[in-house]
C-alpha cells in the first residue's frame, strides 16, 4: 500500500471514529476551588447557569452561621450578603439566636456532582429549619451540623418541632423585595395556609416541592442590573392555598411508582455547551 493509500485510510478510520465526549459541565466546576477574579455576576438560568465572581460566605455572619464548609459549596452573588443580613435580624427578632446556612453555590456556580439540580448562579440559599445555637459553632459542630425535619411521617402535617417562630422566619424570608420564592414541603405550606395571620400576599411566594422537610429553600431574583441573568417565571396569582395544594396530598404525589428504567438528571449529561457562552469565561477566568 502506497504512503498516500496509508493516510487515506488513516483519515477514513478517524472520521468513522466516534468523537470524544465532551467533558461534563458538573465536573469542570465541581472542580473550582475558588471563584474566578471578575465582576460578580450570575449567568443564565439557576439551573442551567453559572456563577462570576463569586463570594464566599464567612463561617459566620451577623444573624447567621454557615455550616458544612467542606462541601466548598457557600459561595454567593453579593445579594445573598445582603439578604441573609436582613433575615438574620429578622430571626434575632423574632426569636431565635439566628439562622443556619447550607448550600448556596459552588464557587464558579454551575451544575453540582451530586445534589441540587439549581444552585447554579449564587442565587438560591438553603436555610435550615433549626435556629443557630445562641453561642455560635465551633469548628466540629460547623462541619457536622444538621437540621430536623418537621415533617410528620405521613407527610400531611407538620410535627410537634414546628413552631410559630418558623412561621415568622419562613414569612421573614418570603416578605423580603429581593425573594423571588421559596420551596418547603407541601405539609409546611399547608400548615402556614392554616395559621398564617393577614395579610398574606407573602405566602403567594412560598411553593410546595418534594423534600425541602428540614429546610426552606430560598431563591433570590436577578439584582437589577445583571443582563445575563434569567429570572423564573412569576409563580402563579393567590396565595397556593387552593386545590392546587390538595394534589401533593395526592397518592399519586405522596406514593409515585418507582421509575422504570435509570433516572437521569439533566446535571449528569450537561456539558459546557448547554451553558450560556459566557460560563466558559467563567472557568478560563483566573
């Protein structure tokens, strides 16, 4: 076979070849150890997203505690300062020593390796549904914290741990101007559709989601200015007190049957090409 006939061949067998696969998108930024040096930003969606210039929370805050710092996954846009700020104060009000903080993002954003399917872009908070310890946390019990769930088993109602003070935490959060909505399992919503005092257009904030038993999810709207980012659609009118609410007391909601074949979550198969353009100026940035 002549040289030329070898290259030939060389080139037919590359093109029939499979092309490599793209990296995953959770991979390259579970991989950050740091936020990138630029103007914070978020960048798309809070699920398909990512995060420029992220911020570090410190352990500990005035009104807050931010736990399980191993994880690296407490890195926020600069309005999640702010807003933990006024919801501190806001708990030492009504009661508690102050609030404690799990996962917000990891440091350049984007898709997590495992957990959250959002938490993208510096924007969604995870709260606790246990106040911090009035003499803040020592090293050991920072990494080990935990919350308590307030759910009951059936998943109806919430147990004997919930008190009026959660309530006045959760409306604290949702009252707040920069709080786009909030998820708690469907029990708590129903349990502040019970007890919650007028007025309460707040409560049009707070949604049902599956989980969310130990903790209330917060997730902040676009800060003005931030043009690369994408706010979720306004949740519907009234305040989801309504038959919309029976549905997850449903046993289609409480007992779904088991999947029938592998579960696959958009964050295992996304690559850098289903992220907005500008993410990979996230990860090449310093």
């Amino acid at each position: 076979m002549t040289r030329l006939a070898l290259l030939a061949a060389a080139l037919a067998a590359a093109l029939a070849a499979p092309a490599a696969a793209a990296p995953l998108a959770k991979t390259l930024f579970g991989s950050e150890a740091r936020g990138s040096d630029q103007s914070p930003a978020p960048i798309g969606s809070y699920a398909e997203g990512c995060l420029a210039g992220g911020v570090p929370l410190p352990a500990s805050g005035p009104g807050w505690e931010t736990v399980r710092l191993s994880r690296n996954r407490y890195w926020a846009h600069p309005e999640g300062f702010s807003f933990l700020t006024r919801l501190g104060e806001a708990a030492r009000t009504a009661g508690w020593p102050g609030v404690m903080v799990g996962d917000v993002s990891q440091p350049r954003g984007g898709p997590m390796v495992d957990g959250h399917s959002s938490h993208q872009v510096g924007l969604d908070l995870d709260i606790f549904l246990r106040p911090a310890p009035a003499g803040g946390l020592s090293d050991a019990a920072r990494e080990g914290a935990g919350s308590v769930s307030v759910v009951a088993g059936d998943r109806r109602s919430v147990t004997a741990d919930w008190t009026s003070t959660h309530l006045a935490v959760v409306r604290a959060a949702a009252q707040d101007p920069a709080v786009a909505r909030i998820f708690v399992n469907a029990a708590i919503k129903a349990e502040l559709c019970r007890a919650a005092p007028q007025p309460r257009d707040w409560l049009r904030k707070v949604r049902p989601w599956w989980g969310h038993d130990a903790h209330f999810h917060v997730r902040l709207a676009c800060p003005e200015g931030a043009r690369l980012c994408l706010n979720q659609a306004p949740p519907p009118p009234g305040d989801g007190c309504d038959a919309s609410l029976d549905w997850w007391f449903s046993d289609e909601a409480l007992n779904p049957p088991p999947p029938k074949g592998p579960v696959v979550r958009a964050r295992d198969v996304m690559t850098l090409a289903d992220l907005p353009a500008e993410c990979r100026g996230v990860l090449d940035a310093d």
